[in-house]
C-alpha cells in the first residue's frame, strides 16, 4: 500500500512538493482575484454619512426591505468626504472574503475604479440628495460621480419607491423600465 501512495506521487501532475504547491495556491489565488465577475447591476446609496454600495440585484433587494446590509466589507473614510463606504457581498463572496486576504468583491472593485460596468446591459443607481440617478452606461455613471452632472436626462417627479425625483440618464423607455423592474413599481 506504501509503495501505491509513494507512485500516485511520482505521477505527473501528482504533489511536487511544498515549494511548488505554495507557488501554486500563490497563482490560483491571483486569477480568482482577477476574475471576471458580473459587472451589470450597481448601486450607490448615499445618506447619514455613509455610501453603501452593490454589485448584486439581489442583495440590493434585501438591503430595501430590511434596511441592512447583511454581509458586507466596511471602510471607515474611504468615500468623499471622508465618508464610511459598506460594500455589500454576495454569500459566495463572502466566503471568499473568510478564506483569502485581500479578497474583494465586485461592488468594492467597481467603486474604486477597478472593475468598470458591463459594456452590454449595464444597469446603475446612485441614490444622492433625496434623487435617484439612473444609468445604462458605466461611462455616463462614472462621469457623474467625477464631476456630478450628467448629460441627456429625463426627469420624473416623484416616480422613486419613496417619491424620489427619478433622473434618468440612458435611452428613457429601456432605461426606466428596467427602474420600475427594479424596484418593483408599475
């Protein structure tokens, strides 16, 4: 029986040794941090001095009902002004964030500039001001957050899930349909 466990380690492909496998779980670490992750939906909730953000429909969906954001990564200053930002996870992201160091999940990325929205499909919100800001281009959402306007808009009073003035930014029809999906409205 020895000698059958001491071949299976011989075999190629079989364990190589500690060095090699440290080296190993080193790149495999690396490419699950850089990989591709469903940038389509993202929302940004400013208010009480925090910015709480999502890159995932449905902890978005908890989040208004409950209030709360179930499983999240907090960064104490790092909105502007100074501002404490939640990141919201995913269950699948959060166990990745329990087993790797410097994991981050999608809403982190995409708030700090290091995964941009989906080219096809992108659906955002950034939630400022007593107004809901509603894009279907990353390009449009980031340039908003850089400089605060936002070009080609329809605005509509008291269309939000709490009479919020809606603004969209995007083709109207698409666009707003995609908000009232969102937020369960007629």
């Amino acid at each position: 029986m020895l000698a059958g466990t001491l071949a299976g380690c011989a075999v190629d492909g079989g364990w190589m040794g500690a060095g090699d496998e440290a080296e190993y779980e080193q790149a495999h670490a690396a490419g699950q941090l850089a990989a591709p992750r469903d940038n389509r939906f993202y929302v940004e909730v400013h208010g009480d001095d925090r910015i709480q953000v999502f890159a995932d429909a449905a902890e978005y969906e908890r989040f208004r009902w409950t209030g709360r954001i179930e499983r999240a990564v907090t960064a104490v200053g790092a909105g502007t002004p100074g501002q404490t930002v939640q990141y919201a996870l995913n269950p699948v992201e959060a166990r990745e964030q329990e087993r790797r160091v410097g994991y981050q999940g999608a809403a982190q990325q995409m708030y700090d500039g290091r995964l941009g929205g989906h080219a096809d499909r992108f659906y955002g919100e950034i939630h400022s001001d007593g107004r809901i800001y509603v894009f279907s281009d990353w390009a449009t959402l980031q340039a908003f957050r850089h400089d605060g306007r936002v070009t080609a808009t329809e605005t509509f009073a008291a269309l939000g899930p709490e009479q919020q003035t809606v603004i969209v930014a995007g083709p109207p029809e698409a666009t707003l349909a995609r908000f009232r999906a969102v937020h369960r409205l007629r």
